[in-house]
C-alpha cells in the first residue's frame, strides 16, 4: 500500500535552528536521508510540514523559507532522497488552518497526492505535530532529535511509537505498517 509519510522539517529532517534564513546552514540529521530513500523505494509518499512562524514574527521573509527548503530538497537529492512536496505554514495565530497542531497542510498534502489521511504517517519532533497528526487520523512516530526527548519525559502526547530519529521511524513505519 502506498501511503503518504509527513515529516516535520526542523528537529526531524535537518537541526532545528530557529528562524533559518540562510540556505547554507541546512544540515541534515544523520540517517534522514536513508530513511527517506527506503521511504521512496517502498513507494511511499514523502512530505514535509512545517511551520514556520518566523514569517509572520517578521523574522524572515517567505522568499526566505522557500530557499532554505529549496536547498534541503537539493541536499536530499544529492543523497538520493526524494521528498514530494514541501509545504510551511507562515502564521503565527493559533487559529490560522495551517498551523499544526491544525490540519491545514496535512489536508493540502492528502489532496495533491490523492492519499488518504487514514493510511498516513506523521513523523515529528514536538507536541504539535503528534496532535496534528492524530486530529488528522493518521499514525504519528515521535523522534527523539530536536525536542523530542523533552517531549517524551514530559508525557503530554500519545504517539503511537517513540523512537531515536527519522531512520527508525522509517524502520518502524515498514516494519508494523
Ligand atoms: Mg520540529
């Protein structure tokens, strides 16, 4: 079955550095690119989520997140990684649709790759992206990279796995799926 995999960018895919604006600071967390590659050979959908509230704090520019992104998609394809779509949410407003823990992005990313939210996956490091993962009804893997750890003692989410970083939740994700 193919289903559609949704990472967290900072703190899962590359190391969280809050408000990126210069492309030359992407750095990968070891193993993400091999676990998206198994992701892809197992022909899964790739996606990632991000919310990036820097735009609306006026820290950044929205010109700003795509090059940044832009970038991490070249550093994965140099690794032999491909990601589908990339999506961010630049509000900083709780309410705003895309903001995880919202759906917003989840929903636009079911509808462009025409995969149901149901049979999909949410790969995060922090509460929101387990809460919007499970509000969205779809499995959710907490990785213990960025906040992860912290989020884990603190035991305010449930996810359905715990595991060290993005390569076993790949793992996991193949394995129990
Ligand atoms: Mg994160």
């Amino acid at each position: 079955m193919r289903r559609l995999i949704l990472l967290d960018r900072d703190g899962t895919v590359m190391v969280n550095k809050h408000y990126l604006v210069d492309p030359d600071g992407v750095e990968l967390i070891p193993g993400v690119a091999e676990g998206i590659q198994r992701l892809n050979e197992a022909g899964h959908a790739v996606a990632i989520i991000s919310n990036q509230s820097g735009v609306a704090r006026g820290m950044m520019t929205v010109n700003d997140v795509a090059k940044v992104n832009a970038r991490l998609l070249a550093v994965l394809h140099i690794h032999g990684a491909a990601v589908d779509n990339i999506y961010f949410c630049p509000e900083v407003d709780d309410d705003a649709p895309c903001r995880k823990p919202n759906t917003g992005m989840l929903e636009q990313a079911a509808r462009d790759m025409e995969l149901p939210l149901a049979e999909g996956v949410v790969v995060g490091d922090n509460v929101a992206d387990i809460e919007a993962g499970k509000r969205a009804g779809c499995r959710t893997v907490l990785v213990r990279t960025g906040y992860g750890a912290d989020v884990e003692k603190a035991g305010t989410v449930m996810p359905d796995a715990t595991v060290d970083s993005l390569r076993e939740a790949v793992e996991w994700i193949l394995a129990e799926l």
